[in-house]
C-alpha cells in the first residue's frame, strides 16, 4: 500500500472538538485487526463492569468459555477464563472516547465498583484520560482528544520537547 489518506477516513474516532458526539457501538462483524485478551477469575462480574461501565456489548458468547465485547468498531476484548489475579498487571489498554463521555465513564464505573477509577487528568499531549482498574485487575485508560490550540501551555510544552520554538504568528 502507498497511498496515503487521513486516519479519520476509516476510524470510527471523530476529529477532536467540543460537542463532538461519540459514534454508535458497531455491531457488525469484521476480521479484528487487533483485540485484547483479558483474563478473569469472573467472568459475569468481568461481563457487567465492561458493559455498564465502560460501555461495551456483547456481541459474542460461549458461556464459561469466552466473552467477546466490543464498544467503537476496532475496540474489542476477549474475556477469557483464568485464576484471579492479586494486583493490576503492568501493562494496560486504551480506548477511545469522546470528551464528554469521560466523566459518565468515570461515574458508571465508580457505580458498579467503588474505588475503581483515578482522574480524570489532562494530559500535556492533548488529551482529557481516567485510568480504570477493572475487576480482573486490567488497567483502563479512556482518553478523549482536546481541540489543539497552538498557543496553549500544553503545545508549548510538547513544541520545547520537540526542539522547537513559539508557534509563528
């Protein structure tokens, strides 16, 4: 392939801006050109924090077996089963969103389990996140972008660590 075309021709995340609303959940089938595999000693109360909480269906069951969840297109996970673990692994996933999803993300999964979310923070390189722990231990970051203003603190900072100056007037 050597065309080139903008990523937001085939991605269901819209540009950044405010008011910007999310797109539905996609329901139909496609070879997954990346999903997450996420281990669970439960698999039910796995199922309810991902869909209650952080917006996912199901789109695909086999009851002890596998959960197959699925939010944006392209934003699948695979619960399977597995012994429980002690402590939040070290690696985590991201998932998309838009701004003013994060707080009711943020609230619903503080709903079915206390204690669970931190943030959300803004982040220099554009972004609004709140980072989830889920019942199986996963770490979860939901990030929306920003609109990018080229005169704010947060590109100034990315410019300076790019080597960079002042954004030309």
């Amino acid at each position: 392939m050597t065309d080139t075309f903008t990523a937001f021709s085939i991605s269901p995340v819209p540009p950044p801006g405010l008011g910007v609303q999310p797109p539905e959940q996609f329901h139909g089938i496609y070879g997954m050109p990346m999903f997450v595999t996420v281990p669970t000693a439960d698999l039910e109360a796995s199922t309810d924090f991902w869909v209650r909480g952080l917006g996912f269906f199901v789109i695909f069951s086999a009851p002890g077996t596998v959960v197959h969840l699925r939010r944006w297109a392209f934003q699948d996970v695979l619960l399977v089963p597995a012994p429980p673990a002690d402590a939040a692994g070290p690696l985590g996933v991201s998932f998309s969103c838009v701004l003013s999803q994060v707080d009711e993300i943020a609230a619903a999964c503080e709903e079915v389990v206390p204690g669970s979310t931190t943030g959300p923070q803004l982040r220099p390189w554009g972004t609004v996140e709140v980072e989830i722990t889920t019942p199986e231990r996963t770490r979860v970051v939901m990030t929306a972008a920003r609109p990018w203003d080229p005169a704010s603190p947060e590109a100034q900072t990315v410019r300076d660590q790019l080597g960079f100056g002042a954004p030309e007037e």
